[in-house]
C-alpha cells in the first residue's frame, strides 16, 4: 500500500488553488463546454466538488470513527448538484470549494489522532466494508480524476479546430 497521510493532504490542500489559478477570469466558452449529452461541463464539476465537500468525505470519516460498521453510511448523490441551477460565477463557486476545503482539512487533521485511525472501518451501502485509509485514498484520486476531467472537457471543445494534429493529442483520443 502507497497510502501516506502527509502526501494525501499535499494533494488535497492543493487542489482548490490549482483549480483557482486554471478557472479565475477564463472565457465562459470554457466553463460550459463539455464531452457530449449527459456530461458535465466544467461549472457543473466544480459544483460536484462542492457537493462532495458538503456531504461525502467529511461526513463518512467521521462515521467510519463514530459507527464503525455499525450502520451504514447515507448514499452520496453524485448527481445532486445537477438539480439545482446556480447562477454564481466560476470565481464565487471556487471560493466556496476553497473554504469549505480548508475548514474539511482542518477536521481531518483533528480527527486523525493516531496513524491506527487509518484502519477503521466503515459500512459503504455498496461495497460493504471499508477502510478509513480507503476513504481518503479516495478522496484524493476522486480529485484528481476531476482535474483530469476539466482539462479533457476543455481540450474536447477544440477537437475539430486542431485538424490532422489531433492523431497527436492524446487527451483527444477516445478509447
């Protein structure tokens, strides 16, 4: 197992600026893009990210350390955010992710007592029994994936505009 506290955290500490310094003052045409229908484009990832803030990570650590396999976690709507049409702009939706991801940073760090914490366990209503260390490994991997997805989602909206190039832009490429 890779799995480091320390370099979790970098990862996780890191994401809200890196997602700041990409997004701030950019063209709309690149925060409504997206892959095709029934895809997010990048406003609608940052509100996921948001969302998960709010009611995912946090949330299931501190029950994994409370209930153990108790009970349950409550099931995490990936969707949620899609439900509620926000009207604020990309800067107000990174500060929110910000703040809420320096408060959740600073619980975890609070709740984390002793690297034996990393072996809890939890009841997932899908997967059945998992590791607190899982948890977070998670949620570190969960932002990458994302960041990932915001760069193939804008580079997407120039498919047709790099012309013969495309063969050599792997980001293009669909599998």
């Amino acid at each position: 197992m890779n799995f480091n506290m320390k370099e979790a955290t970098e990862v996780l500490e890191r994401t809200p600026q890196t997602l700041e310094y990409f997004l701030t003052n950019v063209s709309e045409g690149w925060l409504q893009c997206n892959e095709g229908e029934g895809t997010w484009n990048v406003s609608e990832i940052i509100e996921h990210l948001i969302e998960g803030e709010k009611n995912n990570w946090i949330p299931r650590l501190e029950m994994i350390l409370q209930e153990g396999e108790n009970k349950p976690f409550p099931p995490f709507d990936r969707y949620s955010h899609l439900n509620e049409r926000s009207n604020r702009s990309i800067e107000q939706k990174l500060f929110e992710f910000k703040v809420i991801r320096i408060q959740n940073i600073t619980k975890l760090n609070g709740l984390i007592e002793s690297p034996l914490y990393l072996e809890r366990t939890g009841l997932h209503p899908e997967f059945g029994i998992v590791k607190l260390k899982e948890l977070l490994s998670t949620w570190v991997v969960h932002d990458l994936t994302h960041i990932a997805q915001i760069v193939r989602v804008m580079a997407e909206r120039y498919r047709a505009d790099v012309g013969p190039w495309k063969e050599y832009l792997g980001i293009l490429k669909r599998e």
